[in-house]
C-alpha cells in the first residue's frame, strides 16, 4: 500500500520508523549512483559511530540505548511474613522522602552517509552525501557537533556535498541566508562555488524534487529521483502496519495542510 502523502510521509519520523527508512534511502541512493556513475568513479558508504550521554525521557532515545551496566539479583532465603510486612512499611516510609531524578544513560548513534570517489588518483573525494539524522538536528550534542564540523569542512570547498533533511523535527544548520518555509529540502554545494548553495524546498503535500549529484568536471551532474525509492521502501518495509494515521503527529499540520490531509484520509478509506 502506497503512502497518503505524495512526497515525504511525516509519520515515518513521527512513528520511529526514521532509523529503517534512512538505512534504506542510503542503501538506494547508492544502488542507484552506482548503476550511472562513469566507470572513473566509485560509490562507497561510510559511518559516523560514537557514544554519548543522554536522558532517557523518551522513545526515540530509548530505541538506540546500548547499555553497560546490568542490575542482576541473587535469590536469598525467604523471609518470614512478618519480616516482609516490616520491610515493606520500611520501604514505603523511606520513598515517601525521596526526590525524584533523571539520570543520564549511554546511547551509541550509527549514522550512514555516502561518498563518490574518483578512481584515480588514489581514491580522490569528489562527492559527499548525507541524509540527517534526528542526532545531527539536536543543536549542541555530539552528534550535531561532529557533523557541523565535516560540514564546515565541505562548504569551505573541501568537495562537493549534497544535503538531504527529510525530517520536520529539531534545528536546522545555520546558514547566512534564511532556510525556505518548507518542512523538507535538498541542498547541493559545488566545490568551485562554495560557500554559496543550491537549495530545493520540498514538500509532503508534493514528491520530492530530483536529487542533483555533481561530479569532477567536465562529467555532467547526475540526477536522481528521489520520490520513487522513498515510495518504493515504504511498500516493501510495509510501514502502513506500524502507523495509524488517525493519531496526531507530535507537530500537528495546520490551516490548509490539516484540511488537505483529512481529504486524503477519506480518499484512501474510500478505495480500501
């Protein structure tokens, strides 16, 4: 079953879907360049693991904790029931006073990106690809920071580099001009012009406009279309069975896009 949305569907973020479908999209981004890309390039994927602290206060969290410390507990006599009616009053007395606290836990992050390297010489950098990850909008963790960083690194000409946010949630990177009002975008800086970006708003209400992939002159730019893998992974990891459209997203549509949606729904209950 095909998604409501025509281009991206928010409900993959808002569900938790995010981390299937970003391995996915990478995975299909690089099927894809591999097949069209001239014979002196290569496509190669690479990944950004690290550790970091972080509160466990809600789901996204909780699904990517790796913890360290287990709590194991070793089987004693059995006390007397008056024993255990002491300690339970002991023990209710005692939580009575108590404060109660967030700890921080361990959270290992595993984040995909591509690289489009020339054969020779020596297998040069010529693109860089990233699709977001939630951890690279949480504006002052480690993961936003490690991005920043190879990100000022590309947009001070270090190679081409194509940017895709498909997600709603979290701070955008800072830039000199002002982002579009748009939920999604597809940004391309070219070596040769750096700083200076090309950037493509997109939309859920639309599909999602051509990914554009530069190459070392004088190869020509490669294009990509994007709207048909993201589609084409939401019918085989078969999303529809882990979302339930009737439930409001964390940031509920407004105005015109609340009433374009409610229209889709009906149209979609209509053809069941």
């Amino acid at each position: 079953m095909r998604s409501p949305f025509p281009g991206m569907d928010p409900y993959i973020e808002a569900r938790h879907l995010f981390e299937d479908f970003h391995i996915h999209l990478i995975n299909e981004i690089s099927r894809v360049l591999s097949d069209v890309v001239p014979d002196r390039y290569v496509v190669r994927a690479g990944e950004r693991s690290y550790v970091a602290l972080t509160e466990c206060d809600d789901e996204e969290h909780k699904r990517s904790f790796l913890p360290d410390v287990t709590v194991a507990s070793h089987r004693k006599p059995t006390k007397t029931r008056k024993a255990k009616e002491s300690a339970g009053a002991q023990a209710v007395q005692s939580e009575s006073r108590s404060i109660m606290m967030r700890a921080l836990v361990k959270a290992e992050y595993r984040e995909p990106f591509l690289e489009i390297r020339q054969v020779d010489p020596e297998r040069k950098l010529i693109t860089g690809i990233e699709v977001l990850s939630p951890s690279n909008k949480r504006a002052g963790t480690k993961g936003w920071r490690m991005y920043y960083r190879k990100r000022l690194a590309y947009l001070s000409g270090y190679a081409n580099f194509v940017e895709i946010d498909l997600l709603r949630g979290g701070r955008r990177m800072p830039m000199v001009s002002e982002w579009p009002d748009s939920p999604y975008y597809l940004l391309v800086c070219r070596k040769k012009q750096a700083p200076r970006c090309a950037v493509w708003p997109a939309y859920f209400t639309e599909p999602l406009p051509p990914l554009t992939v530069p190459l070392a002159p004088p190869d020509p730019d490669i294009s990509v279309e994007l709207q048909p893998l993201v589609d084409a992974i939401y019918a085989r990891s078969r999303y529809e069975r882990d979302i339930d459209y009737r439930q409001p997203l964390y940031t509920p549509l407004e105005g015109k896009d609340a009433a374009w949606f409610a229209e889709r729904l009906q149209q979609r209950a209509g053809t069941r």
